[in-house]
C-alpha cells in the first residue's frame, strides 16, 4: 500500500512539472501560474534603435517551453510597429501559417515586456460559451413566457413560468462560466531593473 502511494505521489509530481509547461511567478507575492505547452501565445517584445522614438513587436504563436532563458513559440502571425524620430512610421505584418515547415522562435526572456495567453481549444470553448448565454438569455425572455400561457383560458402558468425561467438562466449561467473559463489572460512582465509589483511577473527559467 505504502509503495502504491509513493508511486502514485511520483506520478502526480511528475505531471505537475510536465516538459513544455512555462511557469510564472508573481514578483511581489510569489504566486505561481502554469501555462502549459500548445496554448496559443502572445508576446509584447518592445524594440529600440537610435532612431526609434517608439519600437513594438507583437508575435503569437504556439507556446512551447523555455530553455536557458529562452522561450520558444512556434509562429503563427505578428506585427510591427515603428516610429521614427523623424516622424515617420511603418508597420508591417508577417504571416507564418503558409510558410512550410517553420520551425519555434526562440526568444530572450529578458526582451519580453508582456504575454497574453489561452489554452488550447480555450477560443472554441469560449465561442460556444457566448452561444449558449445567448440561447439561455432568448429562452429565459422569449420562450419561457409563451410556454407558460394557457392559450384555451388566456392565462399564464406561474409554476410552468418559473420553472422553464429557472432552466433558461441555469443554462446562462453555464455560458457565463465557459466564457470566463476560455477567456485569454495577460500577464504583465518584470523588466530589468524594475522594482516588484503585484501585476508584475516574472517567467521561471
């Protein structure tokens, strides 16, 4: 008995650590969160130049892990954004999803000033999520009251009303809960030099 419950301690450990998972600490509090491996990324890398006034790179991708204070995503899209001291400004958009074989990007951990991140599947279940409050909003409005009409004495059916209202708004609140569950969290990353904060993580090398 003893030995299936080192083993199965050993197994649970080994799952809570799984390759690929990338963990955050917060830097004031020391909270962790995991963000696990094929969730879809984004990354806030902030560019400078000598003749930069405002540099910003935004890529998303596929998370994959990190390495020796590297992150690796595999690309899917991103965008850049330059102003020019000179007052001019470009902006460019590279897609990577018809691109062959494109292999993860590594980058430093230290040039990442924010991540927006989602599980995978989190966008469909969040999708399904918004259909279902609506389903369950139009029932709770539209159904339920001329379900609970008694069309031969022109009266309605109190019991009938509450019962198919309180159906209706159960099923909102199903959608409400798959919303938030697929919502895309942003994470907001220490710099260099900048002093801890509450909204400020910190990515575990």
């Amino acid at each position: 008995m003893k030995a299936l419950l080192l083993t199965t301690a050993a197994i649970f450990l080994g799952l809570s650590t799984l390759p690929g998972q990338v963990t955050l600490r917060n830097s004031l509090t020391g909270k962790e969160k995991a963000l696990k491996a094929e969730g879809h990324i984004g990354l806030g890398l902030p560019i400078e130049g000598p003749e930069l006034a405002f540099g910003y790179r935004l890529l998303k991708g596929q998370l994959k892990d990190t390495n020796r204070g590297l992150i690796r995503v595999l690309p899917v899209d991103e965008e850049k954004t330059l102003r020019f001291s000179n007052g001019l400004s470009r902006k460019e958009d590279i897609e990577y999803t018809d691109i062959r074989n494109v292999p993860p990007i590594s980058l430093p951990i230290t040039d990442i000033s924010h991540i927006t991140y989602r599980k995978k599947g989190a966008k469909d279940w969040s999708n399904m999520g918004a259909l279902i409050t609506t389903l369950g909003a139009l029932s709770a409005l539209v159904v339920a009251p001329l379900a609970s009409i008694d069309y031969s004495e022109g009266k309605m059916n109190s019991d009938l009303y509450f019962r198919w209202a309180g159906y209706s708004l159960g099923l909102t609140g199903v959608g409400v809960a798959m919303i938030i569950g697929g919502k895309k969290r942003h994470f907001d990353i220490q710099r260099p030099g900048q002093a801890a904060g509450k909204g400020l993580w910190v990515i575990e090398k």
